[in-house]
C-alpha cells in the first residue's frame, strides 16, 4: 500500500472521530421516541438503500458498504477500498384532532469504509446512529383534589452503533459474515408534576438516565447464483441473537417550586438519588430475509422482510409494553448506460422503493405503523468508480385516534460513495 494512502486512512479514521461528535448532536423530535429506547433507525441503510425503499439484505456490496448483512462485504473488490458517508435532514409535522406543529432536524447518517484482507477476506467499519430520543409533552389536567395541574414529560439523546465487519468468501456463490457492534450513548429522560396556578404547591421531578455501553452481534449469509441472459439471484439472510444485558441506570427524584416550563428550580428536598446503578436489559431476537434479481449494472429489483421480538424486551423491570415488529420493503434501481462514452444522464443511476412498517409501539390498543415512498439518484463523478447518492422520502406514522399523534415526514438523504483502487502493486518505479 502507498504511504499517500495511509494518510488518506488517517484521514477517514479522523473523520470518524468528527462523525462521534456529531452523532452525539444528532436530533430527532417525535412523542414515540418516549417508549422502549427512542425512536430506531434504519440499521445500516445508505443513501442508496434509503432511496430504494431500504432493501438491504440481499445487496452485495460492490459500490458502496452495505452494514444491513456483513455477508454483501464479500462483493468487495480486492484491490478496492470504498468509504461511505452521509447526511440526513428531517421535515415533521404533528397533528392531533385539534392541533398540528412542525419540527425539523439534521444529522450525519453514517460513516462507513471497507477493503479486502485477503482473495477471501474482507473488512468494513462503520458507525451510524441507532436510536433518538427527543420529546417535550404537557398534558393538562384538572381534578376537584388537586385543582389545575400538568405533566410534563422531557426526553433527549440516543444511542450511536460502532460496527466492525468481516465477511468471508466460502465459495463462487456463498458467502458468510458476523458484525460486532458496540452500542454507546445514553437516553435521558424527566418527568414533571407541576401546578401552574399556585405558587405554593411543590412540584414533583423525576430524572432517568440510562448509560448503554454493550455489544450486539449479527451474522448473516449471502447466496448469489447467475442464471440466463445475464441475469443474477441473490439470496441474503441475517440474524441477531436475544441478548441480555448490563446496562447503567441513574435516578433522581425530588420535590422543588417552579422548575417547570422554563422556570429556575428551588430544591426543597431530595426523596430519592441512585448514582448509575446496574440493571438488566434485554434486546431482541431479530431476522431478515431478502431477494434481488439485477442485470449486470443496468438494473436490478428487490425485496426485504424483517421482523424483531421486541415484546421480549425490558429495561430492568419496565417493558412498555411493546410489539413485535416487522417491516416489509421493495425498490429498485436503473442506469441507462454505464459506459464511460455514454451522455452524462445516461449514466445516472434512478431508484425508487417503498416501506410498511409495524413499529414496536402500540399505545392505547394502536399499533403505531408506518410507511414511506422514496425516489434517489446515483450521480457518478467524472473519471471515477465514485458517485455522489442523494434520496428523498416522504411518509406517515401513527395515528389522531385516541388522542394520539399523526407524524408526516419528509427525509433528505445525501451521500457520497467512495471508490479508490488503493492496493494495486507497482510494476515500474
């Protein structure tokens, strides 16, 4: 390998970095991110994938790093190195029977880089974001008790996924894989009982934090077979076990005046301080299967199903009482001519996809489901393998039955996908 290239190693590893910090800033702003650990991510969907629905499971990763099956990392040239970035920018818009407000939010999606090991080996690293949480709910009520009186529920930050990848190349057709992942961050959550007419009344504060520093691992499987007039099959299969876990729980309880709706707070007394004690977590036992059919790089069609056993899951002794979930996704993509001589336009690549998805949450006997139609283009750079991805999404999830919230969202997806011929061998000096 070149020196210059260990540089440019140093340099992506240093963007990593950056992308800690950034994920650390990352934003989510929905009711549901309340429940079981905040609101989940797409697990290793790129802008490319993103545009096409999110079908993952079957992709190989030829031209950019797909993390959804540690298997596609076998499809890696062996004289490549590919890295993967991109942004995402958020549109919401909440709607009760009676109510509607908007909210929008940007964060860095992904970074994710591979290359080969060996003719049969090869490695991907990669970190994304894995859940948010950000919320600021009042409910008012009002009783002959206590009078007039408000709940207001405060939830921010989320959980980042650090991944680390390998993938093996067992024969012509058949591949294996296994992702570490390392979850980290922490989810933060209060809850205040407050008065807004009297001045006397002390209000009630109830602080949550949840430390996660835990690892989870997936495996997946790839079978790719050619069939007639240049047609390829691919077959793709990913697994994550049931785990328990040790997570970190801090809490705080305590009685103050004000503290509420901006308000300074005046401490009166503590009833309650646990300084991050150990509690179980339990993830979920998850599953997907998918299929693609393409044509050499002129097109190819897909589809994915997942499901997850999140009714399993618990932190400590709290469930939410949540579902299982699962998701259906289809999409597809087309590229007039890849060849080098064809007009620009030709060589764009077109996608389009869309998504249902039972989310973990049923809230009031609502399952809160949620579905997306998406379109993408792939623009290649000039003299390059590399392209520059951005997707567009547009959706709804939940429900207004029952008080609940209806969100429609529009999702803007940029990246850019790098590939660079970084391990070739100099025959002259």
């Amino acid at each position: 390998m070149k020196f210059s290239n260990l540089k440019k190693i140093f340099l992506l590893l240093t963007l990593v970095g950056i992308g800690l910090g950034l994920f650390a800033q990352a934003g989510n702003y929905s009711p549901y991110s309340r429940f079981g650990i905040g609101k989940l991510r797409s697990e290793g969907v790129n802008a490319q994938s993103r545009s096409m629905g999110g079908i993952a499971n079957a992709l190989p990763s030829q031209n950019y790093i797909n993390m959804a099956n540690p298997a596609s990392y076998a499809a890696i040239d062996s004289l490549t190195f590919l890295f993967d970035a991109g942004f995402r920018m958020s549109s919401v818009t909440y709607k009760t029977t009676t109510l509607d407000e908007s909210a929008s939010s940007a964060s860095l999606e992904y970074i994710t880089m591979g290359f080969s090991l060996g003719k049969w080996w090869k490695f991907a690293l990669g970190l994304m974001p894995y859940s948010d949480v950000g919320y600021n709910v009042i409910i008012k009520e009002s009783t002959p008790e206590l009078g007039r009186h408000n709940t207001a529920f405060v939830g921010n930050g989320g959980i980042n996924k650090m991944v680390l990848g390998n993938a093996f190349r067992i024969n012509e057709n058949f591949s294996v894989g296994v992702n570490a992942n390392y979850l980290f961050g922490s989810n933060n959550t209060s809850t205040i009982l407050y008065f807004p007419d009297s001045i006397y009344m002390l209000n009630d504060k109830r602080e949550s934090k949840l430390f996660f520093r835990n690892f989870t691992f997936d495996v997946g499987i790839l079978y790719s077979v050619k069939l007639k007039n240049d047609l390829e099959l691919n077959l793709g299969l990913k697994y994550s076990p049931r785990l328990k876990q040790n997570i970190k729980q801090e809490l705080f309880i305590r009685s103050m005046f004000y503290g509420a709706e901006g308000d300074v707070e005046y401490l009166v007394d503590t009833i309650k301080y646990r300084s991050k004690q150990k509690i179980k977590m339990t993830m979920p036992q998850r599953i997907g299967l998918g299929a693609v059919i393409q044509k050499d790089t002129r097109w190819l069609v897909g589809l994915d199903i997942n499901w997850a056993n999140w009714k399993d899951f618990k932190v400590g002794s709290t469930s939410d009482s949540l579902q299982n979930a699962w998701n259906v996704a289809v999409g597809g993509q087309f590229t007039p001519s890849h060849t080098s001589i064809s007009k620009y336009w030709k060589r764009l690549t077109y996608r389009a996809g869309l998504r249902y998805d039972q989310t973990y949450l049923k809230i009031n006997g609502n399952p809160i489901n949620e579905f997306g139609i998406s379109f993408g283009l792939g623009l290649p750079m000039p003299r390059t393998q590399s392209t520059f991805n951005i997707g567009l999404e547009v959706g709804q999830s939940g429900t207004t039955a029952d008080g609940l919230i209806r969100e429609t969202f529009v999702n803007f997806t940029v990246g850019i996908s790098i590939s660079e011929r970084w391990f070739v061998k100099r025959r002259y000096n």
